[in-house]
C-alpha cells in the first residue's frame, strides 16, 4: 500500500481479487514516467471525489511485467477501467482533471 490508502499498490497476486467486483479504475505507471508523475495527484484526488461509487489502484510497469503483458500496457500511463471484473475501456496519456473526470462520469 502507498501512503494514500485511496490509490493502493496492487501486486499481481491481490489483482484479480481487487478488480473482480464493482468499477474499478487501474493506473499502470512508471516512477520514472513524468506524465505518470503528474497524473498522481489527479488520480488521488478523483479517487477521493468517487469514493464509493469507484475504486482505485495502481500498478507498477517494472515490478508487474505478466499484468503489463496480459493488459497490453505499451504505453503510460495508462488507465484501464473495470467493471466487475472486465476491462470496459482503457485510454492513456496524461489529461487534465476535468478530462479525466468526464471519463469516470461516464463509467459511473
């Protein structure tokens, strides 16, 4: 887990547990990605705003090579949003707040 409880570290053993039920939004992501960078606050801070209607996690490109592979994650970050276990859309990039937003309205 990070510091920020909203937006756990997921290991691929806890993934599919995680995911299984309800709208899940997953951010892959490198540390040394700047995009990545700049994108975490954002990602915490709508994780906060959704709470309980979304949940949020995050997995690390270099310690996660078989979920990377498996979500073909080629580029961050990248977000993949689920619902009760299936992926129902994935974009990437980094974007505002608002951007971001109005996608997690829709999934909502």
């Amino acid at each position: 887990m990070t510091d920020n409880d909203k937006v756990p570290e997921l290991a691929e053993s806890e993934f599919d547990e995680f995911v299984k039920e309800g709208n899940v939004v997953i951010d892959f992501y490198a540390d040394w990605c700047m995009p990545c960078v700049t994108m975490a606050p954002i990602v915490e801070e709508l994780a906060e705003k959704f709470e309980g209607k979304i949940k949020f996690g995050k997995v690390s490109v270099d310690d996660n090579d078989a979920l990377t592979k498996k979500f073909c994650v080629d580029s961050m970050p990248s977000f993949l949003l689920f619902k009760d276990g299936e992926v129902v859309e994935k974009f990437s990039g980094a974007m505002s707040i608002e951007d971001f937003e109005e996608k997690l309205e829709k999934f909502t």
